[in-house]
C-alpha cells in the first residue's frame, strides 16, 4: 500500500499544473471556440471572475457541450489554490504541495460545490459523447479533462492522492486515444507529456508499477511533447507554456524557463505573478541581480494591481527580494524585506525560508546566537511545510555557521542528466 500510496503522488503532482483550457474544434470541426479563448485569456490574467460569466454564457448558449462547464470547474479550482497560495512553481519543487488530507484545509463550500457541479455535468455529456461517436477525438478529448480536472482536484485540493490515480489513469488513456485516432492533435500532447515525465522521472520500482498501470515514460520524449504543444497556436498554448516554465525548473533548464516566461508575460500582461515566476528562475540560477532587477518591474506592477491577492503573496514578493538583496550583499535592504516576509500571513514555508535567509544575514554580522533562534524557527516551519530543502539547510547552519558557502536550501530542482549549466 504504501508504494501505490507513492505512486500515486508521484502520477498526480505535475497534473495540478495542467487546468484543461485547450479549446479544441468543435464536435462538427467548424471553427475553434473562440469565446473559451477569451474566457481563459481573462483567467490568465487572474480575471477570475470575468472568466467564469464568459464561460457561464457559453453554456447558456450551448447547454449540451461540456466545454463551458469544465471551464468553469478549471477556474474554479485554480480559484482555490489561488485563495491557499499554491499557485507558483516553488509550491510544486519545494514540496509543500505534498500534504495528507488530515493536513489540508477545507476548500471554501460554495467553490467546492461550484467544481463539483460543473465537474459532474461535463463528464456526463463527455462520456455520452464517446457513446455516440466512439472514433470522435474531441469528444475522448473532452473525457480526458473531465478525468485530468478530477484528479487535480483531488489530489491538490483535497490531499487524495490514492483517489486520483484511477482518473488520472483515465484522463491518460482518454488523451492517448486521441492521438491514436488523430495524432496532430497537439492539445492532447500535453497531458500525455505530462503523465510521461511524471513516470520517467520516478524510481525504477515505481515506473514498473505505472507500467503495468497503463503508463509510458520516456523524459526526453515527455518533455517534446509538451514543447510541441506549447509551440501550437490556439488556446492549449497558454497552459503548455505553463507547464514548460515548470519541466525547465525541475530539470535545471533555467534559460529555457526564462524565455518561456517572457513570452507569457507578453501575452498576459496583467497577470503580475509572471514577473514573481522569473525572479524565482533568475534565483534559482543563482542570478540575484537580474531577479532583484525582474522584481523590480514586479513591484511596480503589484503596486498598482488593487485586484485581489494570492494568500501570502506579499510575503512572497518580500521573500524574493530579500533573498536577492542579501545575495548581492545588500544586508539592511534584505533584513528589511525578509523581516516583512517573516512577519506576514503566509504559507510556513515562506515564513520557514525568510528565517533561513535571516539567520544567514545574522551569521555574517556575528550574531550567532540570533542566527541559531532563526535556523531553528526556519528548520520547524520548513520540515512542517514539507520543504526538506529548506529544512535539511537551517539544520546544518544551526550547527555550522554560514560563512558564504552554498547553503541556501534551494527548491529541490533535478539537475539536467549531464549535470551542466548554461553560460552567464
């Protein structure tokens, strides 16, 4: 039980970065749907609300196709995520979405009952599709993110990760198919190359099991097929694009994130949390004058949103730059900005890392002894977040003092397999 209990986390992470807004043709291959296009257009822009009364139109219109109805589940799933903060790359390499149902908050009811709904009609009208037309691609596609959205839900939302396995292997099987019956269908590329990396990148007991399950691997393979995916037009663009900023992280790819990153700040300029993504890359490069440079924009377009923010999102910005500043040996400037991120509403490991940060600034000013009290605070909040980065770092600085060295704890990132960097 417990390795199917890690097999089924390990299938279900990079899932929760995929949110079904691919709009493929319709049922008669007329024209695309231009409206989902512009519903998950506003969603990107973190118009969330906007988006869900675009797609609540579509269904007034078109009440029998489930495309409006799991739009709405997407964004209102990606709502709640939104309103816990999980909704950045770190959440996904540091760890802390790994949480058990008994460690997970409740999601809000009305948005829980809101998923549910539209979930559960979607799925309905997907499956009767595939009834009438079994060599149909759209309507298995539609299957597929009915079955991908239930599996994100529960394993993000409500910690299941044993009870996301089975639509995710549905989801998986339904996509396949779709290549199978029309193998340019870039939008189905990006859950199988999701699903693919996921099992390549488990250890080799746990990728017997997932193929034995119905899976396939195959990380190079993976990673083009979501890089094909990206590089279509059309509305599956946005999330492949997404979904790349994270494979480029995980496998230390930074440049390759960067650019991915550009052109989605291009596309959505509202949405300010593409700007926190790229200072995050730049620091995970170990480039904190151009993340403190990124953040700088950042700021500037956070100061000017009044629009509602990400729980514990001003600390991360804090976190962010102090952890740059204190880099570029800015001490008073990052002691500011990482005091304000250990003092705010934020998730423990952002709190957890602003202490790590702390500590190490107090380390190099000879304050062990403050230094000490800030590893300890940043070791508990970390290892109570599971962000084992950050934890295992506070534990060897409380009992070796930093001096400089590399001991920051960064998000656990899997290095590319020849172990090289890109030139700075």
């Amino acid at each position: 039980m417990a390795l199917r209990h890690r097999l089924a986390a390990a299938l279900t992470l990079l899932t929760l970065v995929w949110d079904s807004s691919g709009a493929p043709l319709d049922a008669s291959g007329q024209e695309p749907r231009s409206s989902l296009a512009a519903g998950f257009e506003l969603a990107y822009n973190l118009d969330h609300d906007a988006a869900i009364e675009t797609f609540a139109q579509i269904i007034a219109s078109r009440p029998d196709d489930p495309a409006g109805y799991r739009s709405i589940a997407a964004v209102t799933w990606l709502r709640i995520l939104f309103l816990r903060g999980d909704f950045l790359t770190d959440n996904y390499l540091t760890g802390s979405m790994n949480r058990t149902p008994d460690e997970i908050e409740e999601p809000p009811a009305a948005l829980a009952a809101t998923f549910h709904e539209h979930l559960e009609r979607a799925t309905e009208l997907a499956e009767a599709a595939v009834r009438r037309a079994p060599g149909d691609p759209t309507a298995h596609y539609e299957l597929g993110v009915a079955a991908a959205l239930n599996a994100s839900y529960r394993g993000s939302v409500l910690g299941e990760r044993l009870g996301a396995l089975a639509p995710a292997r549905r989801a998986y099987a339904a996509h396949r198919k779709v290549l199978e019956i029309d193998p340019s269908r870039a939008e189905a590329k990006l859950l199988v190359g999701l699903y693919r990396y996921v099992v390549a990148s488990m250890p080799l007991g746990l990728r017997w099991m997932a193929y034995l399950m119905g899976f396939d691997g195959g990380k190079e393979e993976a990673i083009e097929l979501v890089a094909e995916a990206a590089a279509a037009p059309g509305e599956i663009q946005a999330e492949a694009r997404f979904a790349l900023v994270l494979l480029y992280n995980r496998e230390r790819r930074f440049a390759r994130a960067r650019r991915v990153l550009d052109q989605l700040r291009r596309t959505f300029p509202r949405n300010r949390l593409v700007w926190l993504e790229t200072a995050s890359a730049w620091l995970r490069d170990d480039r904190p004058a151009m993340a403190e440079l990124t953040l700088a924009h950042g700021f500037a377009a956070l100061q000017g949103d009044e629009r509602r923010r990400m729980f514990g999102e001003d600390g991360m910005w804090h976190l962010k730059r102090g952890t740059a500043r204190a880099a570029l040996g800015l001490a008073g400037e990052a002691r500011l900005d990482l005091g304000r991120a250990a003092r705010a509403p934020a998730a423990p490991w952002v709190i957890g890392r602003a202490h790590l940060e702390l500590g190490k600034l107090a380390d190099l000013a000879g304050e062990r002894t403050r230094a000490r009290d800030h590893y300890a605070r940043g070791r508990d909040l970390c290892g109570e977040a599971g962000d084992h980065g950050c934890e295992r770092a506070a534990g060897r600085l409380r009992i070796r003092p930093y001096t400089g060295a590399d001991a920051s704890g960064a998000p656990p990132v899997r290095r590319h397999r020849h172990g090289r960097r890109g030139r700075r």
